[in-house]
C-alpha cells in the first residue's frame, strides 16, 4: 500500500471511534469491491491480459469506467450472471 492511502485500525483494544471508524470503512471497501465487479462483469476485456502498450491499456481502462458509470446512471439492464462469471 501507499503511504497515503487509509487503511483500518488495528483491532486490538481500540477506541470506539477508532472501531466506527473501521466498521465504517468496511463497508465502504464492500460497495467499491462490487463496484469492481459490475465493472469487469460488463466488459470482459478486463478479464484477460491485454497486448496492448501500456498507454492504451490505461485509455482502454479508463472508457470501460466511463461507458461503466454511463450505463448505470442510464440504469442499463445488468445481468447479475455476469458478476457470477467474474468470481
């Protein structure tokens, strides 16, 4: 992990803010997880390698998040079997 980025409190004797604030932050890692998952379920380019150079891949990655929150703000069908397929 970066410096940077939050990470949970470790669990042994912590404060009860320090607890909300882990309980908190797990729930939140939850909803981006299977935020991850509708993503590669939607598009199956992210299941595989790519052969593409390392600035495409980042454009390719980068449209599939685009069209991805497109599609759920649109309230595009998505089909649960597909995040099934991922795991």
């Amino acid at each position: 992990l970066l410096c940077w980025l939050m990470k949970p409190y470790p669990a042994n004797n912590i404060m009860p803010e320090k607890e909300a604030f882990n309980y908190t932050m797990g729930r939140e890692r939850v909803v981006v997880e299977q935020s991850f998952g509708r993503l590669k379920g939607r598009w199956l380019i992210l299941h595989k390698r790519m052969e593409q150079n390392l600035q495409n891949t980042t454009n390719i990655a980068g449209a599939c998040c685009i069209l991805h929150n497109i599609c759920e703000a649109r309230n595009v069908a998505y089909d649960k079997q597909w995040t099934a397929d991922v795991e």
